[in-house]
C-alpha cells in the first residue's frame, strides 16, 4: 500500500518535525509498505517557496496514494486538515498511531489499487 504521511510542519522545530516524519517512515516501511513524505518533496522545491507552493506540490503526491497517516498534531495544523479533508474526499484509508495500516502481506495485496513498481493500475 502506498501510505502518504501528513504531520505538522509549519513553526514547529524543524529537528522535532524531520524526526516525528523519519519515524513515521520507517515505522511504514518496515510494515511493508511504500511511503510519501512531503518532507523529500519540500526538498526539491525551490528556496524562499511558500505555504501554498508546497499545498500545491504535496496534494497530487497525495493523490497518487492508497491511504494516509496523520501524525501526532495534525488537527492544529491548516495544510493536515486540507489533507484530511483531501483524504476523505477521495476515500482513501486513514491511519493513525492508533489506527496502524496492517502489515503489507501477499494477501492484502488486493488493497493496492496501483502497482507498486509504477503506478500502473492493477487488473481486477
């Protein structure tokens, strides 16, 4: 399952927030799964972008995605709540550090609706 990670970022303390995202990480992976973190797609963003820059670079990322994981915070945050909202919308599965994603398995391949190689859709 790809899993999109939304936490965040805006004045937080920039050591906290890279952490709090490198766990989420690599909590997902070691799930199985496959992982979006906006803070890799922030990095190819030109200096000096803004908040809306960023939205705009970060919600077809999320698109592209099975399912979402809101960190810690995401309630306080503008851009987590467009993405929740993006997220409910198009009815992608939302998680949580209560509500984990299932561990990836041949037998939950089923949930995936792009192939995880290339982002091709799978065949029903």
């Amino acid at each position: 399952m790809r899993i999109y990670i939304s936490g965040p970022i805006t004045g937080r303390d920039r050591n906290v927030t890279v952490e709090a995202f490198a766990n989420a990480e690599a909590m997902l992976i070691k799930r199985g799964h496959i992982v979006v973190n906006p803070l890799r797609i922030a990095e190819q963003l030109p200096e000096g972008s803004d908040w809306k820059d960023y939205m705009a670079a970060d919600l077809p990322a999320l698109f592209e995605c099975d399912a979402i994981y809101q960190l810690d915070g995401w309630r306080s945050s503008n851009g987590c709540k467009l993405e929740n909202q993006a997220a409910i919308y198009a009815r992608m599965q939302r998680f949580n550090a209560v509500y984990l994603p299932p561990w990836a398995h041949p037998a939950l391949e089923y949930l995936s609706r792009r192939r995880q190689e290339d982002g091709r859709k799978r065949r029903k």
